[in-house]
C-alpha cells in the first residue's frame, strides 16, 4: 500500500494529506472540501480571539461531520517597553506617509488599539468545543496546555523547521511533527521570530527522521505526484499542501491575486519580514522593496497588526504593489478547480505513478 496509515488512523480519515492552515487564505469551506477529499482539512485560528475561534469552529461543523484539525500560533509576545512604543510610534508614521505618497489612503492604528491575543484562551475553546486535533506553529505550547489538551485526548500537531526543534518538541510529548522545509509558502514556524533556519527541505526532513521516533508530517512544495513521493522516501508519513490550494475555488484570495500567482517568476518569492515582523515566503513587490531593509519593522505580531489595515486598503484597490501574498517556493499552474479537485487529482495522480 501507498500510504501508511499512521497518521491517517490517527487522525480518522482515508488519505494523510493535509489541506494546510493558511490564515487569511484558508476558509471554513476549504475545510469542508478537504474532507469531502477524504483528506485532513485544518481550521486556521491564528490569533483569533477565543468568540471568533468559537464561531468559526461552530460553523465548520456544520459544513462537515469529518474530522478537521484547529491551527493556532504558539507565539511569544514581546513587552511593551518605551523602546517598542517609540517604535512603533515612528513606523507608523512611516507606513502612513508611504502609502498617502503611492496614492492609498489609510489610518493605520495607535499601539493602545491594538489587541493582542495570546493562544491560553483558545485551549480552553477547544476543549469545549471537542477539537481532536490541534496543530500548531510559531513555537511549542507550554506543558499545562500540553497536558490539558492530552487528558481531552486531543492529538497535538507541532512545526519545526530545524532538528532541535523536533527534538524539543518530542520531548515534550507532542505526538505528531510537522517538519516546514524553507519552499514553504507563509510564515516559517522557527520557534525564535529572529532565526532563519538555513537548512533545505530534504535534509532537514531526513535529519528529523533519523533524530526523532514520531510520525512526521512534511509541508514544503509538495505539488505534484513527484514531489509528494520524494518526501515519502524520506521518511514524511502526512504530505501537507498550502501554495497547490491558493487559487483553488476555497481560497480566500481576490482575483487579482491568483492572475498575479499565475504570472509568477521564481525571482519574486522571497522570505520577507516586512508585513508581519516574523519571517514568511510570499511575493516581493514596492513595498518589501522599501521596507524590508528599513529600520520600519516591529516584532511580530505588533507589525502584523500595524500593517493588517494598509493591507487591506491595497486589496481593495487592487493594488499588487503593497498587497501581502504568501506563496512557496514550487510554482504550478495554481488551479481554480475546488480544494476537493485539486486533492482527489494529487491523490490519483500519485497512486498511478
Ligand atoms: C497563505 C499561507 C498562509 C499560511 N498560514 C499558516 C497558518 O496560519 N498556520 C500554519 O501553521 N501554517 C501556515 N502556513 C504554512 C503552511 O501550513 C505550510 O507549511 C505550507 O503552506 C507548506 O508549503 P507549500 O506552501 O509549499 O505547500 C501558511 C502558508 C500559506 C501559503
């Protein structure tokens, strides 16, 4: 048999290929449609509140009766000293007038408007609301979360991008790993914001492989039959997939943004900071042009929510020039069949082979 049924059993469901987490992108019907595949569809929560997360969670079940995994962000979050308020004082500034000179007209928010969630609140929604499986990035959770979560018998999903954070991972219990290799699109999961593993995908999914027990989920330009089958001699058990579902019928993005993914040349999809203050592969354009080497970058999340607005305005003009796009590193043809297509044909086309 093709698959081995490790984590499929696990998790309850036919096939172990994982409709990846992708916050902003990924929707409650790209869930339902990964399940429709008889694959493992994740409910992106991010740093959602816990009433958000609720009524997201709420409203996924009742588009599918399937198992689905929540997706939260173990992030640290930086003190609020007089050094950050005086920098985010003048980064403000600076994003404000940058988008009135390129013609957007935006209000970006004071620090004192921002709220910041941490994920402690959100175990508990996922303990009342019976999530199963709950993968997370950005981090390890701390043991009292680990430790509820596992007397609620949730099976807990972490990201690494580096050995030693597998290894911190199993250690603490974590019973599946999901190891990010640098083609992925979106945030790295580096568990310290400021580090860029340097390691490639394959030697890093082999490395984890040969240092750790768990089964491992690998997510990082699988987008095809052959990249998929690579990973699986490598060792990968669950097959994660986030750049080959962008423009899928699911996905969050507008029009605009998936003509643009269509167009795409492998010299545009860089690792950048400049959105969100963590890491993350998307699409290069003027603006991580002019603020990527800037002293305008406030740690995560707190440069995330400062630009949160600014993104927003590009989008509804239409604007390619300082709209977020998140994409890896495999470019494809970014179908505009349904989730539920895109899969079933991964599926099959790997089986054939
Ligand atoms: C638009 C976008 C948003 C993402 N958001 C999340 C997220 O909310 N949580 C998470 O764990 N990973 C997130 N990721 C990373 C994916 O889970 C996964 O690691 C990646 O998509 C796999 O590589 P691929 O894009 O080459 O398929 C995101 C990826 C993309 C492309």
């Amino acid at each position: 048999m093709f698959w081995s049924d490790t984590i499929s059993k696990r998790v309850g469901v036919k096939y172990p290929v994982i409709q990846a987490p992708m916050f902003g992108v990924s929707t409650i019907q790209m869930v339902a449609a990964a399940a429709r595949a008889d694959c493992l569809g994740s409910l992106a929560l991010g740093d959602l509140s816990s009433n958000e997360s609720t009524e997201l969670i709420r409203a996924t079940k009742k588009l599918t009766d399937k198992p689905f995994a929540v997706n939260i962000f173990a992030h640290y979050i930086p003190e609020i000293t007089d050094a950050l308020k005086d920098q985010f004082f003048k980064t403000k500034n600076f994003l404000e007038q940058l988008a009135k000179e390129n013609n957007i007209e935006v209000k970006l928010p004071d620090l004192s408007a921002l709220t910041i969630n941490g994920y402690h609140e959100l175990i508990d929604v996922i303990i009342e609301e019976e999530c199963k499986i709950v993968s997370f990035t950005f981090g390890n959770l701390d043991d009292q979360s680990i430790q509820k979560l596992k007397e609620n018998e949730v099976t807990l999903i972490g990201t690494c991008t580096s050995v030693k954070e597998a290894v911190i991972l199993e250690k603490s219990g974590i019973d599946i790993i999901c190891v990010q290799g640098t083609e992925a699109g979106g945030h790295r999961g580096t568990f310290d914001p400021d580090y860029v593993p340097q390691i490639g995908g394959l030697s890093l999914l082999s490395q984890v492989y040969d240092h750790t027990k768990v089964p491992l989920i690998y997510a990082g330009g699988i987008y095809n039959a052959k990249t998929l089958q690579a990973v699986k001699e490598l060792g990968a058990q669950g097959f994660q997939v986030g750049n080959l579902l962008l423009a899928s019928q699911e996905s969050a993005l507008e029009p605009f943004e998936k003509d643009k993914l269509k167009k795409i040349n492998e010299d545009e999809i860089i690792l950048m900071k400049s959105f969100s203050g963590r890491y993350a592969r998307g699409i290069q354009n003027k603006y991580t042009e002019i603020v990527e080497n800037s002293d305008y970058i406030l740690p995560y999340p707190y440069q995330n929510k400062l630009t949160n607005a600014l993104r927003k305005a590009a989008k509804s003009q239409q604007n390619l020039d300082f709209v977020g796009i998140w994409a890896g590193q495999s470019i494809h043809k970014y179908s505009e069949l349904s989730t539920e297509d895109i899969l079933r044909n991964l599926i099959l086309q790997t089986m054939e082979k």
